[in-house]
C-alpha cells in the first residue's frame, strides 16, 4: 500500500476512536501514523520519496497534521507535556530540515506553512496549559 494511503487510513481510525472520546486509542493510532511517516522522512537527499511516488510536500503536511492530532490526543487525555514536547520537536524537525536542505519554492514554501502552523498550536496548546494549571491552583 502506498505511505500516503496507509497514514490516511491509520488516521482515519484515529480520528474515529477521537469522536468517541477513545484517546488511549486515538493516540496508538495517531502514533502509528506518526511514526510512519518519521520512518520515511528524507534526510540527506530526496532519492527515497522519487523512487515512492511520494511528494514531499504530502509528507511535510501530513507530519503537521500527525503531530497536532496527537498532540491534542494527548492534551485531551491531561499530558500536556507530551503534548506540548511533540509539537517542539516536530517544529524543531520541520526548521532543522528546512535550514539545511535546498528546497524548491514550493516545497520550502509548504515547509514554512506548515512550521508556522506547528507554531500557533504549540502557542494555542501552551495557553490553554496555563490556563488549566491557574485553576488547579
């Protein structure tokens, strides 16, 4: 099966097991899908993702997506820790590839989207960590 199809479907039971307030569940799964798509990140050259079929610009997004819904699984099951470690390390992946890969503008330019969407969750998840931290105390 193609990577891009096996995430969407791994993703696809993630998202159901969310609906239902499963989080134990949707995190395995949205790991799985994580771990994926990390297994298949190109790091010195993109010979890999050529000799696939798959676009880079595909995995950049759907590692941002990967992250954030686990990271809101986790947020959902009160790891805010984990929640919010992953989403810097995937920020933290995401810049370190960019700075040190040669990119086309279009795939730099879905990097770069991608970073500052990372960015605002990370933001968004710290906030709401704050805030359910001053009303414990």
């Amino acid at each position: 099966m193609h990577l891009l199809a096996q995430w969407k479907a791994i993703t696809t039971s993630a998202n159901q097991a969310f609906a239902h307030e499963r989080y134990d569940q949707a995190c395995c799964y949205y790991q799985q899908a994580f771990t994926l798509l990390v297994q298949q990140w190109p790091e010195a050259n993109n010979i890999m993702l050529v000799a696939t079929g798959t676009d880079i610009e595909s995995l950049v997004v759907c590692l941002s997506i990967s992250a954030q819904n686990l990271a809101e699984a986790h947020a959902r099951q009160g790891s805010h820790r984990r929640c919010l470690s992953l989403l810097r390390r995937t920020l933290q992946r995401l810049s370190d590839w960019h700075r040190h890969q040669l990119l086309p503008p279009e795939v730099e330019e879905v990097v770069l989207g991608e970073c500052s969407q990372l960015w605002r969750e990370l933001c968004r998840q710290q906030q709401m960590a704050g805030q359910r931290q001053a009303r414990l105390h």
